[in-house]
C-alpha cells in the first residue's frame, strides 16, 4: 500500500508540470495513508524532470523520515498541520500558478463571478491573514498551516467543503481525497483566478453571481440530489 502511496504522489506531482501549474520546483503534492499514519511527499527542491517514484519520502505525523535519502519538501509542517487538523483528507497539492498566486498576492479572495466557478467552489474561494512576525520567526510552514485551519475554522467550513485556500502573499493550497484530485482542484483554481480576473478587466464594475444561481450549479454537481454526469450502473 505505501508503494502504491509513493506511486500516486510521484503521479500527483509529475502532473503538476503536465498541467502547466508549475515551473522549475515551484510546487508539492503529498498524500496521507491514514491506515499507517504516514505521508508521502515530494522531496526538497529536486527537478521534476529528475523526480523518480523511488525519491518520494514518507514521513510519521510528527515530521520524522521513515523511508527516503532526500530530505523531504519544506512545506511539509504544512501539509501535515492540515493532515492532522484534517484527518479525513488525502492528498494536499501546493503550486505557485499565476493566477492564484496573484491573488494570494494580493491578499484577496477569488470572488465567483460565474457558474464555472459555481460548479467547483461554492462561494469565494478564500484567503488567510498574513503571518505575523513572530509566526515567520518561528515555525514558519507549520505556522502556514495553522492560518489556514485557522480561516477555515472562521468559516465555519472544511477543506473538503472548500478544497482550495490562498495563503496572503505566499500561494494556493489545494485538498482532496487523493492526491490527484488535490491536482485536479488546482487545476480548477488556476482557471477560475485566470478566468475572474479577465471577467474584472472586461468590466471592472462586475458583480458576483447571485447566490441562487451559484447554490444550483454547486448543487445539481456536489448536493444530495446531484443530476451532473452519468448514474453508475447497479451490479
């Protein structure tokens, strides 16, 4: 099963680069094993044309290595302050793509402007206070991760609610049940930032999409009653 982990998040990160949400080493994915307890994580600032399913490192909870030479990421107090915080996630994918970064940057939320939107994120997809000075003293990525628990607690939301936060001035934060899937939702996240602040240029006096339509989309894919797709067949 670990093999099988450390395949997945090598997958995970490779497609980070397929995707165009990263250049250089500008991004980690890592996935959560909770029958073991242990993560696996990209390791520190190799090159993802270099990066081998057999480079991944599986950390315990508290940090330490239990298989890998490398030295693993270091985010990783962030992913695993989110693992433990959050134990029902499985894969957390952190990448530094334009659009959401700018507006990390800019301290701002990503508003929902339209159904695209809509169909992936219900509501604005939020960003963190900055980190204060004694924070980035001290443990810096394990204090990042404590801001984003911290804002969703404030919304009274979860990650898998919200799969997707911006740490001001840093970068997004993407969640899932799978690796790939924390991939797939920053994917998502990348093409809506792209997509609103192109909607703020065309008119800069844009309104959000009326709640009643953004429930019905967000609905009608993720509700109880979800109609999207195809019904899977009963054996």
């Amino acid at each position: 099963m670990l093999e099988e982990l450390k395949g997945s998040v090598w997958q995970a990160n490779v497609e980070l680069v397929l995707k165009g949400l990263v250049v250089l080493t500008f991004g980690n994915v890592s996935g959560y094993d909770r029958a073991s307890g242990l993560v696996a994580i990209k390791p520190s600032g190799v090159s993802y044309d270099a990066l081998k399913a057999r480079d991944i490192v599986l950390v315990d909870l508290s940090g330490k290595v239990v298989e890998g030479k490398l030295r693993p990421s270091s985010d990783t107090p962030t992913h695993l302050a989110l693992y433990k915080a959050f134990p029902e996630l499985r894969g957390i994918s952190h990448a530094h793509s334009p659009a959401a970064t700018a507006f990390a940057q800019a301290a701002a939320e990503i508003p929902c402007y339209g159904t695209t939107h809509a169909d992936h994120f219900n509501g604005p997809v939020p960003v963190t206070r900055f980190l204060t000075k004694k924070e980035v003293e001290g443990e810096y990525e394990k204090n990042t991760g404590t801001v984003i628990i911290e804002r969703y607690a404030e919304l009274k939301t979860s990650p898998l609610e919200m799969p997707a936060v911006l740490v001001a001035g840093h970068g997004p934060f993407t969640m899932g049940l799978s690796p790939i899937s924390a991939v797939r939702n920053a994917l998502i996240l990348e093409y809506i930032a792209h997509m609103a602040l192109q909607t703020k240029q065309i008119n800069p006096a844009v309104r959000r999409l009326p709640s009643y339509i953004r429930e019905k989309h967000h609905q009608r894919k993720h509700g109880p009653d979800a109609y999207y797709g195809q019904r899977k067949e009963k054996p």
